[in-house]
C-alpha cells in the first residue's frame, strides 16, 4: 500500500513537472497586438491557428472583460442537472473511500488514467491540465483540428452533407458544421460512451449530442460555447463557455504517454519508480 500511496504522489509530481516544462518551452514569443478577426478569401472568418488555454500574463483580465467575469483557465459552465442514472455512476466514480481519488475522482475508473481510453470531446475542447492545445486547419468544405492529447485528429464538414445513416460511433463523432453569420455552429453526434465528460467522472452514453458555437472574437481569442444534450445522462441541455488565446509561434508537440504509463502502472498505483 505503501509503495502503492508513493508511487501514486511520484506520477503526481512527475505531471505537474512536465506541464510547467511544456508551458516554458512551447513559448517563443509573446501574443501579437489584438486586432479584427482575418477572413478567408472566401469572406468567412479565418479560425485558422494554433489555440491554447488563456494562461498568460494578462490573457485572464482580457478574458474576463469579453466574458464579463472572471473564470478559471478560461472556461465556465453551468451546473450540472443529471439523470437518476448518470447521477448514481457519478457517486460511484467520486467514492472517495475506494481506491485512490487523483484528477478529481476514482483514479481507477477513470477511462483515460486507468484504461487508456482517449479524452472525450468536451475534454479534448475545454482541456483538463492547465493547458489544452491544439491546431485549426481551416480550408473550404472542411476544418481540420489536431489536438495535441494523443495527436488526435478531427475533421468538421462545412460541405453541406448531413451526419451518415447509421453513424458510426467514434471517439470524437462526427461533426459537421454550418455558418450563422461570424460564428460556426457545429453538431456532433455518433460518440462512444466510454469516456468521461471531465475528469472528475460525469458520464455519457452514446447519445450524446453536442453543439459548438465557435466565434473568433478578435485575432487572438477564440470562444467556444459548446452545449450537451443526452436524454440518458442530462436533465436538461448543459452548456460551457470555453476562450482560447493565439499561438503563432508555438508548434504542437508529440502527445501519446498514456501507453507506456499503462505499462508501468503509474496510473493504476502500481508503480514503483523502476
């Protein structure tokens, strides 16, 4: 129990340790002066960039300001309103006297640390770490974005096509996407429900439904208000507002620990420091 107990505080540590060196190192310069959103030579707005969580120095206040309150790594949300179903899976995951609680509940169940599930939308979007990066490759009929967790790639068809019939069901869905004059609507189903909604354990089920209204407020800040529909696991649609500053000079980095952490059990409480 022992090794188990110090083996766990080790990875803790080791984590923390490896985000602040991430947040050094990927910076190469300080965000560019703000100023109108660019377009794309087709008249839409260019979402185009590397994003990151608002961390910077005064990236919080600037936030704030649009937002018209204070939040915390840039992002808010409402409170939860679960079904009997979601709400008991929910207990279970927060139990804190079983196993080992770390991320904010049962590090065990969680999907990521435990079983090396990927992240779920919502996390993939919002972040769970103090930073949550990734790329938007914006060209016509489509935005490709790249996150940086896993390198997982996902794709937004602006085409005009609806989702497929029966959709397959994936980790991230199927996305496609629409323009509502400066802000993209995009709508998500077809996600598996293994995964988590946040890392302190709201669960999902497959019928998860997601709307994203992502608006590029000025050249450097991006808002995400992304809302939940899941008759399974919601009372009532849930929604979060979710800022992203600019990085024009940072590079995404190759993200796939989760493999070999498994292996060497410093998710599960096993690991010794071998």
């Amino acid at each position: 129990m022992r090794n188990c107990l110090a083996g766990t505080i080790l990875f803790v540590a080791m984590f923390i340790v490896m985000r602040v060196i991430h947040a050094q190192t990927s910076v190469k310069a300080g965000p560019p002066p703000s100023g109108p959103a660019p377009r794309t030579s087709d008249g839409k707005p260019d979402l185009s960039g590397l994003w990151t969580t608002p961390t910077g120095p005064g990236e919080p206040e600037s936030i704030a300001k649009i937002f018209g309150q204070p939040l915390q790594l840039g992002r808010s949300h409402d409170p939860w309103s679960l079904t009997p179903w979601a709400q008991a899976q929910f207990d279970y995951n927060q139990d804190p006297t079983q196993g080992i609680n770390a991320h904010g509940a049962r590090l065990e169940l969680n999907p990521r640390y435990a079983h090396c599930v990927p992240f779920s939308l919502p996390q993939q979007v919002a972040g769970t770490d103090v930073l949550s990066a990734f790329e938007i490759l914006q060209t016509p009929g489509k935005l490709t974005i790249i996150y940086e967790h896993d390198n997982m790639l996902r794709q937004i068809f602006t085409d005009g096509r609806q989702h497929p019939k029966p959709v397959e069901l994936t980790w991230l869905g199927h996305s496609i996407g629409r323009w509502e004059g400066e802000t993209l609507v995009v709508d998500t189903v077809g996600m598996r429900d293994e995964t988590w909604l946040d890392n302190d354990g709201h669960v999902h089920s497959d019928q998860l439904h997601i709307i994203e209204r992502i608006h590029r407020v000025d050249s450097n800040t991006l808002q995400t208000d992304m809302t939940l529909e899941d008759p399974k696991a919601l009372e009532k649609p849930w929604t979060q507002h979710i800022f992203h500053k600019l990085r024009p000079d940072w590079d995404l980095r190759e993200e796939i620990r989760c493999t070999e952490n498994i292996k060497r059990g410093v998710y599960t409480g096993e690991f010794e420091g071998q």
